[in-house]
C-alpha cells in the first residue's frame, strides 16, 4: 500500500514596475547633394552655365570641376553611380546619332585620378551608367572633374550639337 502526502506552501513575494516613458525614435535620410558655384550652396540640382563644351573637333580634350556631398544625416557612406538621363536637344536633327559614339567622358577626382574606368562613350553613359570605385563617408564632399574628349573622326562631326545633357548621380548606401 502506498501513501502519498502532498504538501502545499504559499509564498508571497514583493514586485515593482518601472517604466521607461517618452522613447522615441527618428530615421535618418540619404541626402546627396552637389554644390552650386553661382549661388555657393549645397544644392540637389545644380545647371552650371560653365558646363557648355563648345567648337569641339577631333581629338580635343577638356574638363569642368564640381563638387558631391554626402549630406546624409545618417551615419552611412554612399557608393556613387553616373548616368547620362535622356532628354536631349539635338539641333540639327540627328546630331545624337553623330556624336554619341564619338564622344566620350570619365570622371576623376580633383587630382586627375580616375574614379571610374576610362573613357566611355555618350551612347554607353546613357544606356549603362557606371559607379566610381570610390566612396563617399557622411559630411564628406569631394571635388570631382567631368573630363570631355573627341575622337579621332572626320568632317561627320561639323556643326552638330546636342545639348541639355544631364547626368544623375545616385548614392546608394553602402
């Protein structure tokens, strides 16, 4: 025969609550700016009228400077990408199918080194875009130079112009 006993004890124990009022949370942003040499601003488009490559031939060269920043307000750094954006003027007509093989652009930064593999065309710029092998920490902003040459051609490039030309740089969070 078995016996079993049971036993109960009742405990009462102390508790208390604190709390933790008024928490609050904020995002930051992504904030990628160029500056405005007329207005001498940070600014998120920028048309410098300096920016005009004019009475090109065969095998000229140039560049213009401007300026990125990652005004960001989150602590993150931007991988950059450039791309030529579509809506260009073409007086003469056509000019677009003369010129965009023929020209080409590279980026580099304000020393000369290049920030994006060699020259490319107009036609690859807008149809692919390509990102700078640099980056670009938070409140950093660098100067960059948009270097225009010419090929080697003939006379298929007299007179042609295009112009209202935008290239969109895009940072993207690395």
């Amino acid at each position: 025969m078995a016996i079993g006993i049971t036993t109960g004890a009742a405990f009462a124990l102390f508790s208390s609550t604190a709390t933790v009022s008024g928490v609050t949370f904020f995002t930051g942003n992504a904030d990628l700016k160029v500056w405005n040499k007329t207005s001498s601003a940070w600014t998120t488009d920028f048309s410098p009228s300096d920016f005009t490559f004019s009475n090109m031939y065969p095998t000229y060269t140039t560049f213009q400077t401007f300026s990125l920043k990652n005004a960001s307000t989150s602590n993150i750094s931007f991988t950059l990408n450039a791309k030529l954006r579509n809506g260009i003027t073409q007086p003469p007509a056509g000019a677009w199918n003369v010129l965009k093989d023929v020209v080409r652009v590279r980026f580099t930064d304000s020393s000369g080194t290049i920030v994006k593999k060699d020259w490319e065309t107009l036609a690859s710029w807008n149809s692919t875009g390509f990102d700078f092998d640099t980056a670009l920490a938070q409140n950093e902003n660098r100067w960059y130079r948009i270097e225009v040459a010419v090929d080697d051609v003939g006379n298929e490039i007299s007179s042609q112009s295009i112009s209202a030309i935008n290239f969109d740089f895009l940072g993207t969070q690395e």
